[in-house]
C-alpha cells in the first residue's frame, strides 16, 4: 500500500479508537474524532482534565484502531503524541475545522487541548477477500514512503 492510499483510507474515517496506559499501567481506551495529514500525523482535540490526555502527558506513546466493521479493512497505528503550538497548530486546526464545523465552537471550552500524533507502525489489514492482504509498515518504512 502507497502512502495516498492509506491517507485516502485514514481519511475515509473521522472517529478512532485511541488507546494509552494509566500511570499503574492499566489500559485505557476512548474514541476521539480524528483527521490525518499527507504525513500520516493523526490529530484530534480533547480536555485537559481528560484521562487520554493525562496519560499522553505521562507517555506520548499511543495506538489506534481506525475502520472498523465485519469483513472490513482496519488500520492499526501506533505512534508518538505532541501538543503542537504556533504556526503548526494553526495549520492542523484548520484540516481538522474542515472536518469538523462544530470544532471553532469548543475552541472556547476551558482546557480544550490539540494533540498531534507521529505514526512509528502502521498496519493495514483487509481480509474482506479471498485472501488476507495485509501491509504492516515500521518507522523506517514509514519514513520512505
């Protein structure tokens, strides 16, 4: 799979399934409202006082479930979360408002917070068909395409 197929899947898709560990390591997951740059980043917002977000703070580290329904592809992504700010947040706000009109309203929230996310794996399965397909992608993988 090229990198423009799997943005144009990603894309296909506004909610996922997002999961980080609590301090005692304990999992835990949420779905969040998600959109994906040509760089395969995921970016979406939450509150400060949520639990994802916490953990981020504690541990970028995350994973994502994106497509999900019988016999359907799905795209599991793990990767490395950041709070941008500046010129880089205002661009990521911008793909993310197009998505989501309701997004310029909870800019308003207190602690509304945005969370940009780096993929270092990405695997695409499919096994709608006669046969799996089935592309998995690691960070130097991931970097060349």
């Amino acid at each position: 799979m090229n990198r423009s197929d799997l943005v144009a899947f990603l894309r296909r898709h506004s909610l996922a399934v997002q999961a980080t560990t609590s301090s005692s390591g304990a999992p835990q997951a949420a779905v969040v409202g998600i959109v994906v740059t040509e760089d395969l980043e995921l970016f979406f917002d939450t509150l400060d006082d949520t639990r994802k977000l916490q953990n981020l703070r504690r541990d970028p580290r995350v994973a994502f479930v994106i497509g999900w329904s019988e016999d359907a592809p799905t795209v599991q992504y793990e990767g490395i979360a950041d709070e941008p700010k500046g010129d880089e947040l205002e661009r990521l706000k911008k793909l993310y408002f197009e998505r989501f009109p309701d997004g310029p309203s909870r800019e308003e929230w207190p602690g509304i917070t945005y969370v940009r996310v780096k993929p270092t794996w990405i695997r695409h399965s499919d096994f709608g068909g006669a046969a799996p397909r089935i592309t998995e992608l690691n960070a130097a993988e991931l970097a060349r395409l």
